[in-house]
C-alpha cells in the first residue's frame, strides 16, 4: 500500500512473512481497500492501535475526504508517526 516499514519495526514472523511477498499484511490488504472504499466519502475511520500508520495513512488514496482518527499508545510508533510523516497527531 505504499507505506515504508523499516526493519527494527518487525518481529521474526514478519521478516519471513516479507521474504515470502513483500507486503506487510497481504490477506487484510484487500479487505481494508474494499472496507474503506464502502465508507461515505465524508465518512469517518478510526484505528486503534495504528503502530506506524501502515493502515491509516493509505486511506488518502483510497478516499482522501475521509477523516481519520489513529490512536497508538506506544512512545515508539508514535514517535516514528510525527517523525516520518507530516501530519497532525494530537
């Protein structure tokens, strides 16, 4: 879905998961695309536990009105989140 995901991001199973199919959750992947496309385009999606954005951050593709809400209790993430990307967290 065009989202980076770094190396010390992953857990042994993911890296296999990547040698496999260099995707980060193939079988969700079309599902989330097709879930997102059903929303109204001024509708609302909110993720709890969004880690480092890999499913709120592609949704502007998919329905750039939707407004989105991503809630990540890890400092890590979070940290990652402000870093890499310009968007507004609260």
């Amino acid at each position: 879905m065009g989202v980076s995901v770094y190396d010390d991001h992953l857990i042994p199973a993911q890296r296999q998961r990547y040698q496999k199919r260099n995707v980060h959750e193939a079988e969700e992947e079309d599902i989330f695309a097709e879930l997102i496309r059903q929303l109204p385009a001024d509708g609302c999606y909110l993720n709890i536990g969004c880690a480092i954005g890999y499913y709120p951050l592609p949704r502007e593709a998919l329905a750039p009105a939707l407004t989105i809400h991503a809630v990540e209790p890890l400092a890590q993430h979070r940290a990652f989140l402000r870093r890499e990307y310009s968007l507004e967290w609260a």
